[in-house]
C-alpha cells in the first residue's frame, strides 16, 4: 500500500514567520527529495516525500497578509483546509527570491577536479547516513575485497557466470586463488564495434596497479562490420585492414597475464567481458562502486573529472582511448579504497553533476542568443541557480501559469491574465506535472498604493474595535483599580479610559489580543464590579455587525484547532513555573508565553496547544477556575494563536485611532469598488477550491499571498500549506 505523506510544522507564537531562504528550502525538498540530496527544511518536515505526488504553489499576486484577514469571511476555504500558515517577510523582488535567482553565494571547491560556482542548488547533506555510498558501504574504510562483486550481485548485473547457459563457449581465466586486500588490481576496457554477430570487441587495454599499460591490442572482428561507431570507439575500417590479432588470440594472452588472484576492475565491465567472452571470478566494477539511487550511474568521463581532476574521452579526440578509460577506472577504485566511502560521500558527487548540468544548459542558452545580446565583458555572476533550472536537469518539467514575467525558457507560460482562464488550464495541466506554480491576481487596480493604504486603515481600525470593550456604568466615586484589575484577569490591557461624558461613568478598555476582550465580553457582561452590575459590549459600528460571526469562525479556524488561551498568569511566574503546572494537563504539546516585543515581558497570558481537539476540550474544564500561585485562571477556545498573534500586536502599537465617547458611529456605505472587490475575492477563494479539488491525493500545496515591499511601505506576506488529504489536515 503506497504511503501518505504528510507534514509537520511547529509554526506557534514566536515561530511563524519564514524568510525566502526557508520558503526555498521547503520548495527544493519537496520537488527534489533525498533521491538528489537535498535536505529537510530546517523549519519544518515532508514526511515520506518520495511519495508526494507533485507539488503545487499558488501564488495570488500584489496580495498580503492584511487582504487575508480583510477578507477572513471570503476565504471560506483557505481557512478551513490549510492548517500550516507562516507569516513571510516581505521581498522587492517576490520572483526571484521564491525561485532562488540572484541570492549570491562564494565559490566553493568541493572537490579534485571541479569548482562548483554554486553548491546551493542541490545542497551537500549534513547528515551522511542519507548518501548511497555510506547506506551501501557504511562509514569506515575497508580493504578491496569489500567492494569486489558478490555472486549475486555479478548476476544482477548481466556478468558472465560460469556455469551460466548463457556463457556456452566462454574463456574462464582459472585466477581461482583465495582474493586478499592485498591481491593485485587490473584495469580492463574494450572497444567494440557492431558486427553481423551483434557487439564484437576491435581492441583491448590492460593496465596494471602502476598504471602501466601491459596490453592495447587491435582485434580483428569474426563477423563482417556493420557499424564502427569511430565517434565513440576510435576505430576506422582503414585501423582493422592490416590487423590479424583474433579474439582467440586475446583471450589466451589474458589467461596467461593474469595472475591467480587478480582483480579485475572496469566501469561497466560486464559489456567488456561479454564482448571478450570471458569469466572472470572477483570483479570491481566503478559504476556500481560509486553508488547512486535507484540503479542511476555514473559516467566514467564525469568521475574521472569530479574525483580525479582528469579530463578524459576529450572530444578533440577520435573517440575513447581504452587504455585512457582502464586506467581512469583503476584510479577511482584506488581512490575509492584509500579514502574510504565517508570521504568519497562528501565529495557530493550529485551536486557536482547538477552543477555541471546547469552549465552546460547556460551555455546552450547563451549560444541560442542573439550575437546582438550579449554583453560583452560582463564578469560571471555567481548566484544561486533558479531551482526550476535543477529540476529540469532532474527530469522534471515545472509548469507555469499566469503572469507573462514568469517565462525563465524553461517552463510552459499561459500570457492569459484572467483568473478564469488561468483556472482552466490549470485544471487540466496540474495534475499531470510534478512541479507546478499558478499565479492568480485581482488586477492592477487593486495593487495601488493609495488603495492598500485605506485596505490597511480599515483592517486596523477593525482590529482596534474587536480589541476594545466598553463596561458600565458604574458609581461615580468607583475604584478604577478595582476595575483594571478584575478587567486585566482577562488578558493584558494595552489602555484603559474612563468615559465621563455619559449619565453614569463607563470605562474603555482596550485589549492586546482577541481572546481577552472576548472573554471580557463573555465573563464580565452581568458581573459585579467595583460595587456594581455592569454591562460589557463591544463598540457598536457598521463594520462591528458581523463580529460574532467572524469570532466563530476564527474558534474553527483549523489552525485554532486543539489550543486554548489562558488568562490571569501573574507577572512574576516564569515560563519554568508555568510549563511544572501545565505538565499535569493531558496530551499537552507545546505551550508559548506572549512577550511584549519591546520590554521581552510576559504578557500575563499564554496558549496551549494540545495533541487533539478533545484534549484541548478537557483542558479547558480543568483550567476555569483553577488557581495558580494565587491567581485564578480564566481561559476559552484560541481565535489567534499563530502568525496572527505577532501581525495583531504590530497592528494594533501602530494605530493611531483615538477612541471615541459614544457606543455608535455614522458611517460610509460601502462603495461600488469595495463590494466589486469582496466579491474578486470570493470568486478567487472558490477557484482555489476548485483546483485544489483537482488535485491527486498527497499532493503539497502552498497558497501564497507574497507580501508588499515599496518606498510607500510594507505589508507581510502570508503563506498557508498542506498535503491534499493528509491525515493531520482536514479537507474540504
């Protein structure tokens, strides 16, 4: 049975906000996987990720954080399904950091023959274990008669075996003497041609430990040649005219070369043994030696370069020189050997060839361009390569759709600029690419400056009022202490004002997070206080109707879901002391202690999140009413325990709303721009569930809202993920 994948994240409190760097690592992971080394993302976790079936990142353009929670109500079904979401800081340049371009890195020398600008497209593995070579081998050094081929393993690989039906007529050396690690190690290669009988050998190098060449001998072919192959065996009709050399003849100077205990070393050698008709017993063969993943290898011209430092097979040349070839193979083996495999491992030999790969896709390029277009004396710009580039030399194609600035000549690019255009190609091309990234937009109008600007305000000053509660009235000689302080058991309070304009006194109190004022609000309306009954209500405004709507959705907002917030922590208990009390509770998993960004105190509240939703139900029984060094607690269901906790405290230290004396406000109706808008963001919510829907099972999907950076100021992005129908997320 195929395994899900899923993904686990710890974005709680603190630790929500990621930077590109990280965004880029998640992204090279999930589409490159442990198959090309790339590692983990340091910030969160793919499990089983060879079994994604394709990675999709929707990006909705010139859009921020604050449009989300603008919009909460509207984006019914971002905020039910995805339940990983980060806060993303804002880049000038969205495209390039999301692809990797242009992030400069030194230039890195990580191995004999070959300097790699960049080692940052598929990156050197930390964790060595990971590596083909050290899973094959292990970590320690160990004599050649390790890397010899088993029985087994000569069979797996089309060697011939004596005894073998298939081996009828075969020459088998007699080097039957016990192997050591100390036995003598030859190198051996062909060159064939393609005759009437199939692949016939027409020559044959043997060199020796030393690399001295004992053998290199024109062979002349039984069978009539159909086909010399010269580009890549060097032979010409002209070379075999005069030759009188047979395969007999080899075969028996071999037999006679070879000591006893001989270990015979090629890369690929089953293909020289077949075409020589020979049996040997104790073999290395170099393309299975350098490990690689699912049965990929090496080639003989790129190790020699990458752990040698030697160029062979030159295409100046007329084809490969055997004896060049038997000797590259014998060096690598000696290398291999007298290094050890952890050595050989660290070399990143998939980087390397990665790396190689790219350069010679640049160059193609570069030469397909115009001769107008290049810039002269430009000096080589070292940055990190787009890892759409990687994935192409991997074999994946990416799609892209959506903006006409995404083509990077690799990828397919719709020019379309609707959204509903964009969705139906979508629908049939995603599913059917690995790698795929979708841009949707609300359109120029709607990315302005000025119109952000009041997007913003009226995000703020909603906060502001959902933040604020109004209690009253009460004596006019009542202790305004009294009152802070029954008021401050809900959570910090960022302002407290006493409104004497009224018949009776009331007062403003202003909270730093939702959960407080609500449980003001739900605690306090019909309490005593200070001496007397009080009413507690939020401000009555136009923009304040659907309140109670909104803080049921925020309770069931799946990133809500298990963690509760707690109030009435006093100020001289430490993270230490509240961890020891909330151990008792069941299935708790993590707890965060807000802190005030500026002094780095607590904030006399803090959140529980627990390892399911009942846990988190139980809890809350528990916690109301319990005592905790003398302090009563009060606590209730989550509304901001993520990302949404910091964006909310920034939001709320820079507004420069004064609060008003009266419970109501006359305000604007909602323009014709405004009502056009909610309703380019439903639609847009419901095309995201559309594709979302189209996708296979165990697909990663990441939305983006990529955040605003300008001279005119900032807004962070935000970003929301999840594996299509991973067990820990709900669906839709």
């Amino acid at each position: 049975q195929k395994k899900s994948s899923h993904l686990s994240a710890a974005l709680f409190g603190e630790d929500c906000e990621i930077s590109y760097d990280q965004l880029y690592e998640l992204l090279k992971y999930a589409a490159l996987g442990k198959e090309h080394n790339a590692e983990q993302p340091s910030w969160c976790r793919i499990y089983h990720q060879s079994h994604l079936a394709g990675v999709v990142v929707i990006v909705l353009h010139e859009m921020s954080q604050l449009h989300f929670y603008k919009f909460y109500l509207q984006f019914k079904h971002l905020r039910r399904v995805f339940r990983h979401r980060f806060t993303l800081t804002p880049s000038t340049n969205f495209l390039a950091s999301l692809y990797g371009q242009g992030a400069n890195t030194k230039p890195q020398n990580t191995a004999q023959g070959v300097t790699s600008p960049s080692s940052e497209c598929v990156p050197i593995s930390s964790d060595l274990q990971c590596d083909p070579i050290i899973q094959k081998y292990g970590e320690k050094k160990r004599g050649l008669t390790s890397y010899t081929l088993t029985l087994e393993e000569q069979k797996k690989n089309d060697y011939p075996i004596k005894g073998s039906p298939g081996c009828k007529g075969y020459i088998y050396t007699e080097c039957d003497q016990q192997r050591t690690d100390s036995s003598p190690l030859f190198g051996l290669d062909c060159e064939m041609c393609l005759t009437a009988k199939g692949n016939e050998v027409t020559r044959v190098s043997l060199v020796d430990a030393q690399g001295q060449c004992l053998l290199n001998e024109l062979v002349k072919p039984e069978c009539t040649v159909v086909n010399y192959r010269t580009r890549f065996s060097g032979i010409t009709k002209k070379m075999l005219l005069p030759v009188k050399t047979r395969l007999s003849d080899i075969q028996n100077r071999l037999k006679k070369m070879l000591p006893n205990d001989a270990v015979l070393v090629g890369h690929s050698l089953n293909s020289d043994l077949q075409a020589l008709e020979m049996i040997h017993p104790s073999v290395i063969d170099t393309s299975l030696l350098f490990a690689r993943n699912e049965g990929r290898r090496f080639k003989l011209k790129f190790l020699a370069k990458a752990v040698l430092g030697k160029e062979i097979q030159c295409e100046q040349k007329l084809g490969h020189d055997p004896a060049e070839d038997a000797r590259a193979a014998l060096e690598l083996a000696q290398f291999f050997i007298e290094q050890g495999p952890a050595k050989v491992a660290k070399l990143n030999l998939e980087t390397l060839l990665t790396t190689e790969k790219l350069a010679e896709l640049s160059q193609n390029k570069a030469a397909l361009q115009p001769q107008g277009c290049k810039v002269q004396n430009q000096p080589p710009r070292l940055s990190k390569p787009c890892f759409l580039d990687c994935l192409q030399v991997t074999g994946q194609t990416p799609l892209l759709l959506g903006r006409q600035e995404l083509d990077s000549g690799l990828c397919q690019n719709n020019l379309n600029t609707s959204n509903k255009q964009i969705l139906q190609r979508a629908l049939e091309d995603v599913p059917l690419s690995t790698f795929s990234i979708v841009h949707f937009s609300l359109g120029p109008e709607y990315s302005a400056s000025h119109h952000l600007a009041g997007l913003c305000e009226k995000v703020r000053s909603k906060l502001t009022d959902m933040l604020t509660i109004y209690a009253g009235p009460f004596e006019g000689s009542f202790c305004l202490k009294s009152v802070k302080k029954e008021f401050g058991k809900c959570g910090p309070i960022q302002a407290l004002t006493v409104i004497t304009e009224t018949y009776q006194p009331y007062v403003c109190v202003q909270y730093e997070v939702l959960e407080a004022a609500q449980l003001a609000v739900e605690n306090l309306n019909g309490a005593e206080v200070a001496g007397s009954c009080i009413k507690v209500q939020r401000p009555v405004t136009a923009t304040m109707l659907d309140c109670d709507v909104l803080i049921k959705e925020l309770e069931l907002d799946i990133e809500n879901e298990g963690v509760i917030y707690v109030a009435g922590l006093k100020q001289s208990l430490t993270e230490a002391d509240m961890q020891e009390e909330f151990s008792q509770l069941k299935d708790l998993e993590t707890l965060f202690l807000p802190k005030d960004l500026q002094s780095g105190k607590h904030r006399t509240c803090c959140f529980l999140k627990f390892q399911t939703p009942q846990s988190a139900t139980d809890a809350l029984e528990v916690i109301n009413g319990w005592t905790m060094k003398g302090s009563k607690l009060r606590s209730r269901n989550a509304l901001a325990s993520g990302h949404l906790w910091r964006w909310i405290w920034q939001m709320n230290r820079s507004s420069g709303k004064q609060e008003g004396n009266t419970l109501c406000e006359k305000t604007e109706p909602l323009s014709d721009a405004d009502q056009d808008l909610r309703k380019k963001v439903k639609k847009l919510d419901h095309r995201i569930k559309k594709l979302y829907r189209s996708l296979q099972t165990n697909t990663l999907c990441i939305v983006l809202f990529p955040g605003t950076k300008s001279m005119s100021g900032s807004q962070s992005g935000l970003g929301l993920m999840g594996i299509k129908d991973d067990r820990r997320t709900s669906a839709c």
